[in-house]
DNA sequence: CGGAAACTTGAAACCTTTCAAGAGTCGTGG
DNA sequence: CCACGACTCTTGAAAGGTTTCAAGTTTCCG
C-alpha cells in the first residue's frame, strides 16, 4: 500500500476490472489486503512474453489492457494456440500443479497485467477466505472454459467461427466494452490456428457472413451486425 | 472415523489410490484428518448417474473402482462425452464455479467411489493446508487434461487414437494397473464421440493398428504390443 | 511510396463421414 | 447347451467438407 507513482497508480480497489479480477466477490477490505500482494506490472509490447514454455510459475497473471494468446508447443515445434486473454482475465492456473509453465503467453499488442504473486498466494487464500473460494472459481472457469473450446472444435467450420465470435462478444460485454464492435486480436492465420481450420477457409467462411449481413469486417475488426443469427448458428440451427 | 463396517470399510489411509487421490501429498497425520469428512458412497451400477447436468454441486468424487464418463448435452440434445475416468481420478471441478454441474457423469460399469463434500470443503482446507495446495494441483491438473484433449482433437485420427490409447496407458499405469492390457471402457460409438471421429473411422484405425502388429484387440480390452511405435504416431513421426 | 506481410479466392486433392449391408458378440430363455 | 434377437462392430463405396496449392489483391508500416 505505498504507491510509487501516486498520479497513475491503479489499484485494484480503483480498477474498473475488480468485480470480474482477483477482487471478484471480495469485500471492501478485502480488496485493501489484496492489494498488498497484488503487483503492477510493466507494459509489454507485441510479441513479448509474460512467461514462457518452462517457466517457472510466478503468480497467477491478470490482463489489465491489451490481449495476450496462450501458446503450446508440441515435440515437433509446431505451435498450438491455446487462448485467447482479453482485458479483465486471468491466466497461469494450468501451471500451479508442477509449478512451472507448460505453455508460453505473448502479448498480441501493447499489453499491462497484474500479478498475484505465486509466493504468497497460499498465504493470501488463508488471510481472506474468501479469495479462495474465488481462487477456486476462477479455476474451475478454466475448466469449463476449455471444455467449451474442446466443444466448439468438433462442429463445422461456419459453427465453429460463430462460436468464436460470439463468445469474443460476450465476453468484450462482459467486461464492459462493446460486445458489437471489437477487435478479435488475431490475424487469419492465429485464428485458423486457434480454431483448427486453415487460413484460407477463416477468410472464407468469414466473407460468407459478411456477404449475408450478420458482421462487417474490416481487417481484425468485426462489427456484429445480427447477433441472433450467429447465435443461432452457433446451436447448430441451419441458416440458408 | 467410526466405520460402520469394520471389515469391509477402506479408509484414505489404507486405500490404495493415497498416492494419487485426495490424499495425495499429505502426511499421515493429515490423512486421518481427511478421513473424517471424505464419504464413502454406496455402489453405482452400469449406466447410473454419479450427477446429472444441473444437479448442484456436491462435493468432488474420487473413483475407487470402474470407470465413468462425463457427458455434455447441448442446446440440440447431442451427447458430447467429454471426459473418462478411472480408478483413483477426481472429478467434480468444473461445477465448483457456479455451485452446479454442467455435464452429466455416469458409470460405465461397476463402480464404486468417495466424496469429498463441497460444504467442507473451504473448512478442510483451513484445517490442512498441505490439502488446499492439493485441491488446486487437482484443479490445475484438470486444465492441462481438457487442453491436451483439445489438441488432440486437432490432429488427424491415427494420431488420435493412439494419442488416446497412449494417454490410457500411461493413466492406467500411474495407478497401479497394467499399462499393456486394458478396457477402453468405451464402445466404438463412444470412442468415436470422445475422439470427434465416426464410429466407422475409429473400427478402421484400430483395425489397421492391430494389422500392423502395434496392439491387439479384443472388444473394449486393448493389449499394447509396440508402445514406441504407438508414441512416435502421437508425436507425429510417420509410419509406413 | 514501396516492399513485406496479410488476406482473398479458385480448383484440385484428400481425409473423414455417411450410407449401407453383413459379420460378430453377448445375454437370455427355451 | 444351443438358438434367437439385439446390439456392436467391420468393411466397402460414394459423398462431402476442408485443406492444400497457387496466384492475385489489399493492407500495413517504415
């Protein structure tokens, strides 16, 4: 609780992110004692890293601004985007079991984060029970986080590009921005990647939905034009 | 501690999963803790229900013995079979979240398992601390479960289905039994909605598996003949 | 403004699915 | 103990969605 830079200090009782961060379901107090241990981090630019494949596990990462992609490695180099983290989210829960990395995470462009150090989150768990409870929330997101991706993998590409979009936008929404016109922070190729399709059919099934008005795309940009009928794809129902 | 069945009853401390289940990790002392407030839950039999999709949250559950399946349902009805477990795996994460389950889990044969109740579970924590380090090793576990299935699923079905059996293999060994013979527990239709192939493709596979002399196969139970063979598939080498 | 990177788009190739028919397996009852 | 029916598995052939290849076009950034 000793601010060095008192202009620009955000903390995380003054963070617009703190009913969806670390503080989520925390009381007014307990946000002052997390604070104690949560660490402002440095600005990253695109392409560098917050932590990398072998790493070890630091603390646990909340993206203050800027997006980052979770990227895995396999034995023969190629490299598997795991996720994508927007402003407001957490990553690092799949390292806590062996205390080191398995994945490497980049920031997409300029990025800030926070940091609840690995350290001390034993320690914060028993000070604020109910930072455990979120603890344990947060990670049990994860899961059904990657579950749904796992999910949304097996259906057809046009499903599987809605899906991504519409859950970009809830979650944009979520975090109050706009869930109707935002960035989707991947090029082509990163999303073909993510979604297990290629390049060329991403650009494909993408100009479709533009062609029929339910998005406008201008390079990383989307604008969703009809939110109803992406979701619709999205359950599978068919659209002509 | 007051066991009901003084012959038949298996305790954490002398069962034989200690190493790899909740108690995991945790010394003796703190065993016999965790004993008083992990239940012994009666048996289920093939095709009963450990939850179904919506229950609340009980508590997480350790398989004693047989396996299990964790199915999703989506808005369509379709079964997604997310997840198999066996002897001595835990499942129960992805519901600690939202305090209910989002996915269906139930036997696959005879099957006998613990639960950890969920409303002790925050106040064991506190009273074994060595166990909420445990409980988020689980958790996290449970992520690089889902994700490496996630990638899987993006390569072709040769390399997912020995992706499979392997990771059953290596399951199965960690826990005490043959990692060379084994029930896959799945019939082929399963296998196929698991792996996101057709129930044709995987009859194919494992066909052309045996042809070549890298396993045998009887019905659900697999003998891995040429494990090397089956890992360098998994990795991706190619095989005439 | 120019070059590199990113994106679009068409056509052929390919892997997997679908469809379909037949073989095998399991459990129950005569 | 064998027969029967239901379910599961195997296998072939055709259909289909995606990928790959490749050649342009656009966009971005120094």
């Amino acid at each position: 609780m000793t601010p060095t830079q008192p202009e620009l200090q955000v903390t995380c009782h003054n963070c617009g992110f703190n009913s969806v961060c670390f503080p989520r379901g925390l009381s007014k107090e307990e946000i002052i004692q997390l604070e104690d241990v949560v660490q402002r981090r440095k600005i990253l630019h695109k392409g560098e890293f917050l932590f990398r494949n072998g790493d070890p596990f630091r603390g646990l990462i909340a993206i203050k601004s800027g997006m980052a992609k979770l990227v895995f490695h396999n034995e023969q180099g190629e490299e598997h985007i795991v996720q994508i983290l927007l402003p407001g989210e957490i990553l690092g829960f799949g390292a806590i079991s062996k205390q080191k990395h398995h994945c490497s995470a980049l920031a997409l462009d300029t990025l800030s984060y926070c940091e609840l150090p690995a350290e001390q989150l034993h320690r914060i768990c028993f000070r604020i029970p109910t930072l455990l409870d979120e603890i344990l929330r947060h990670a049990s997101d994860a899961i059904g986080t990657q579950r749904t991706q796992t999910l949304y993998i097996k259906k057809p590409a046009e499903q599987r590009l809605a899906a991504f979009l519409v859950d970009l936008s809830h979650r944009y929404a979520y975090r109050g921005f706009s869930g109707d016109h935002f960035s989707i922070g991947f090029t082509r190729q990163e999303l073909g990647n993510y979604l297990d399709l290629a390049l060329a059919t991403v650009s494909r099934t993408l100009k479709q939905f533009e062609k029929k008005g339910w998005l406008e795309v201008k390079g990383k940009w989307i604008r969703i034009l009809d939110k109803e009928v992406l979701e619709k794809i999205v359950a599978g129902e068919k659209t002509g």
